[in-house]
C-alpha cells in the first residue's frame, strides 16, 4: 500500500486505523472523510526525530494548518510537541478555541487584512510572517496602538526551482508570495524594519514549492536564506534568530512515486546551515520546518458509493460517485495523482480503466482518469487513497453539498472530529 495506514483484511476489504472501511461506510455514510490518528502521530514523530537529529541548534516542526485544520488535529499536534502554521484569521481563530500553545504559532499569508493581524497580536502568537512593505508598517502602526512588540520574519523568495508543478511551486522571483533576495527588495525591506517601531525582525521563512522529491532545491535555497542572513548581520548588524525553511516533503500518492525519507529533506537543510555557521562564524539558527500534506495525507482516505457506471464505447468508462471535486478538487485544479480501490473488494485485481466521475454540475469534476480499479457496479464502496491533505481543507459548498463529516480511527475504534454538514447548514446564513 502507498501508506501504512492501509490495510487489506482476511475479508479483502480495505481497512484503516484497524477499522473496516465497509462498517464506517455503513455508520457513517459517505462520502466520507477518514483519518488515522496514529498515522498522524507517526509522521510527526518521524519529522521530530529528523529534525533534532545531528542538528545542536534549536529546531521546531511546525505543522501546516491549511493541508487540515479542525480542533482535534490542533489537539494531536500539539500534544507531538509541534507548532503550527496558520495562514487565516478561522484558522488562528480554530487554533485559539483548541487552545494551541500561542507561542508556537506561525501566521503566514500574503494580505493579511488589519482585522487578522490584530487577532495575531492580542493571542500574543510566536510569530507573524510578514509578506510585503504595506503588509509591514500596516502591522507596525497596528502594534504601535496596542503597545506591542510584533516578533515576525520575513518571507523570501530565494529563486529557486522546485521541479513541481508550477501551481504548487512558489520560491521563484515570479510568485505571488514573499520578498525576493535576488532584486534587492527583502535586503531593503530588513533596512525598513529596522527602522520601524514595533517591530522585532527575528528571522526569515521561504516555502519552495510542494510535492517535491529532491533534497537538493532544500540544500540550495537553505544556502541562499543563510548567505542572506549574512549579509543583514554584516550590513544592517541585525542578527536572526529564526530560519525557516517551509513544507512541501513530497509523499507518496501512486505506487509509481518514490520520495526520500523525510530525513533526507532535514539533513539537506541542516547540514547546509551546520556547514555555512562554522565557515561564517554564525550562531546556529532556529530551524523551523513546516510539513503540511506529509503529516496528513498520508493518514486519510475519502469513502464514496458507486451510483453508476456509463461506458462510454470507444472512449471510456465513467464510475460515478457520490461526492467529487466538492470535497476533493485537486484533480480539477491540476491533476492531481491518487490511488483509487474498490473498498470491499481491495484484494481482486484490478483490471478497468475508468475515469472516476463526481457528482457535480461540471465536465471537469473528476477525481481521477484512466486509473486502474476492480470490476464495480452501483452500490459498491470505492476509496480514495492520501486525502488527508489538501481535500477536507479545500472543500466547498459547491452545488450546495453538505460537507462530508471527518471520522478519525485509531486501534479499530472511530469517531467524529468535524461533523457533516446539514442542509439546514447550508441555508444557515441565508436571509
Ligand atoms: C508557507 C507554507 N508553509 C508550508 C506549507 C506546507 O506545504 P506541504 O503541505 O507541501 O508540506 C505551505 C503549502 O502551501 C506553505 O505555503
């Protein structure tokens, strides 16, 4: 299987977290959303012991909220001694009502609006990771008015490439995100910062892309960022605390892939600053990291019932589910990869190839195409493997569909974290 949380039972039905994906299905519905707590917690630790290891600096994995934030995955991260990244107010404000400890709490994104950093600076949060100059000294006058200190860093683009698809690609000088070293422009937006009141400029972040495969962009923009903090401790004497370096450790979503171990991410961007700090006479770093869809992906799967099968001669085989691009739509938005089962029949060969076809009112809502699956007809249970990431979190009321509900298993027991949603739910804000 592409993830230890799946299984096979002596049955030939799939299982996760020790529970029959056919029980769930039958006590919860579908489509659904399922996660393993105990996968969660092994990928958090496999971070945890990559990062501290051979690194005598301080280190912290932060876990990236936007691959699936609810109350509960707050709880299991915080109680693997991560931080996390958030990149909302609902998501600060969802991190605050689980009570996550404030002080590991990064907040990202590239507009944040007055109202979201004044919710960052009464929750007193570890740090605010500051975009762009307007972004800047709006935060500056915000903090002044609240007498506080803002502790933040600074997003670069280091200009480096990813080798992902350019959706998910985000460290090079064309991207939406972030100061780019290249031009000059980070270098005088740390002059800046130095000069503004308020403001406690403690290091700075970069997040290369996603899904990525390689170490060595890792190694290369860690050298950049690094090369960069020196030139500020030179110029401007201002001395970082803080280097972070993103997410974006690629996973494994079809047998085909083959992504290094995490540790070999780690190494890259530790050894680099271990390297650089002894050459330059640098006090070691914070290293931060930020694993999204590595911590989640590979702990869930989505369950869907067949409503029908339309062979289309010549062309294909439409298998129709109940839900589609509503809870999943990363398929539509750039092709995304998955491996798909029919789950009560996991151990027959499969021997279709089919376009697995959503529920909703557009050509493009597909899941997967030309994907090998077992014979099914309707009524049979199909899975979607390694959506934990990036699926619930991006979901949408897209033809005024209910959100499936989350059910986290663990040990063969199950329960609901985030409850589906009603069609009383959907009218709720109408007036
Ligand atoms: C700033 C930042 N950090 C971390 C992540 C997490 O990336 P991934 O889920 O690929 O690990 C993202 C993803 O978009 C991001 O934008």
């Amino acid at each position: 299987m592409i993830s230890d949380a799946f299984w096979v039972n002596q049955d030939g039905r799939l299982t996760v977290g020790g529970c029959d994906t056919l029980a769930l299905a039958r006590e919860y519905g579908t489509p659904l959303y399922v996660m393993d707590e105990s996968q969660i917690r092994v990928n958090c630790r496999n971070f945890l012991n990559a990062a501290y290891n051979g690194y005598d600096g301080e280190s912290l994995p932060i876990f990236a909220g936007k691959s699936f934030l609810c109350k509960e995955m707050c709880r299991v991260i915080a109680s693997e001694g991560f931080g996390l990244d958030v990149v909302s107010g609902g998501e600060l404000y969802t991190a605050a009502a689980a009570d996550f400890p404030r002080e590991k709490i990064f907040f990202h994104g590239n507009n944040k609006s007055d109202a979201e950093l004044t919710l960052a600076l009464e929750e007193n949060i570890g740090r605010i990771v500051v975009d762009n100059l307007p972004e800047l000294r709006r935060l500056s006058s915000l903090a002044m008015s609240k007498n506080k200190t803002a502790d933040i860093l600074f997003r670069l683009k280091p200009g480096v490439d990813a080798h992902t698809h350019d959706f998910i690609s985000t460290g090079q000088i064309d991207s939406k995100f972030g100061f780019a070293i290249e031009t000059g422009e980070a270098f005088e937006a740390a002059r800046t910062a130095a000069e503004l009141p308020y403001i406690n400029l403690c290091g700075i972040h970069c997040h290369i892309g996603s899904q990525i495969f390689e170490p060595e962009p890792y190694a290369t923009a860690t050298k950049v960022m690094l090369e960069f903090m020196l030139r500020v401790k030179k110029e401007l004497g201002i001395s970082f605390s803080d280097l972070n370096m993103g997410g974006g450790f690629g996973i494994k979503y079809k047998k085909s892939d083959t992504p290094p171990p995490f540790a070999a991410f780690l190494e890259a961007i530790s050894e680099t600053t271990r390297d650089f700090c002894d050459t330059h006479t640098l006090s070691l770093p914070r290293l931060l990291i930020e694993p999204g869809r590595s911590i989640a992906a590979p702990a869930g799967l989505t369950l869907y019932t067949v409503g029908s099968v339309k062979e289309i001669p010549g062309k294909r085989t439409y298998v129709i589910i109940d839900g589609g691009m509503a809870d999943n739509p990363r398929y539509a938005l750039y092709g995304a990869p998955y491996t798909v089962m029919a789950a009560q029949k996991a151990n027959h060969p499969a021997t279709q190839t089919v376009t697995l076809a959503g529920k909703c009112c557009e050509s493009g809502d597909l899941i997967q195409e030309h994907t090998l699956l077992q014979a099914v007809a309707p009524g049979d249970l199909i899975a979607v493997l390694a959506t934990g990431a990036y699926n619930y979190s991006m979901s949408s009321n897209y033809n005024r569909l209910p959100r499936p509900p989350v059910v986290m298993v663990e040990n063969g027991k199950s329960r609901v974290i985030v409850r589906g949603e009603t069609f009383e739910d959907i009218i709720r804000n109408d007036i």
